[in-house]
C-alpha cells in the first residue's frame, strides 16, 4: 500500500475504516461466543480484545493514514450491542419457524445499524513514518 499512496487516499479511506472495523467487530462477536476457552485461558474476552485493538492500532499506524478510536463510547457500545443481537440470534433454535426467520432477520438489522452507527465513529488522524519499515507495537 505505501508503494502506491494513491491506495491510501480519497474514498480508499473509507474502506480502510470499514476493513478495520469489520475486523475487530467481528473478533469481539467471536471471542464472547468462546466464554469456556478465554475461561480456560484465564482471559475476560472484552480485556483481550481491547489489549489487541491497541496493539493492532498502533501497528496499523505505520501504514493506515487513520485509526479507530476504541476509547469512544459509542464503539464500546455499538460491539456489545451487536454481541447482544448475535447471542440473541443464536438462541433462536432451528425449529422456530417463520416467527423464528423473522426474529433472526429483524436481529440482522440491527446489526447492521449497528454496524452503521459503529463506522459514523470518528476516526483518529495517524501520520504514517517516513521509514517504511513494520515494527513490533508491544
């Protein structure tokens, strides 16, 4: 991407904030769906998740011209909400019927207002360094 910083620019912006924020919704939703492993593991989900948002941050800074501000209340919200939505969803069984499509389709837009409301976060400047050279960030 840093050898053509075209990549980097204009509406490529904003699908390098969906692309994040894609990848973290989706690794918050799966970790709290685990509870026995990060038990096993001696983890809270939400603690390891965050810790890795921050690494991925600030790695992420040394070529996105943007990171996601994690500490916004608004993206804490939005991840439980759509935690909230996908365990609800998943308590709907398989023989639920058509009232049970319609929940699960109901609980799918929700998720994608969520997912709406989650990327209309700002975003936080970041100065890629002059030295293309990837550093670990722990």
């Amino acid at each position: 991407m840093r050898a053509d910083p075209k990549l980097l620019t204009g509406l490529n912006r904003l699908w390098i904030k969906f692309f994040v924020l894609s990848v973290y919704a989706t690794m918050y939703v799966r970790d709290h769906a685990r509870p026995a492993f990060h038990a096993a593991l001696g983890l809270d989900p939400t603690d390891y998740d965050y810790r890795v948002f921050r690494i991925c941050s600030e790695i992420s800074k040394q070529v996105f011209p943007l990171t996601v501000d994690i500490d916004h209340p608004t993206f804490r919200a939005c991840l439980e909400d759509m935690w909230d939505a996908v365990r609800q969803m998943s308590a709907i069984g398989p023989k639920a019927g058509l009232l049970g499509l319609i929940k699960k389709a109901g609980l799918g837009a929700r998720i994608a207002a969520t997912f709406v409301r989650l990327y209309l976060v700002p975003v936080q400047q970041s100065r890629t360094p002059a030295l293309v050279r990837l550093v670990p960030a722990w």
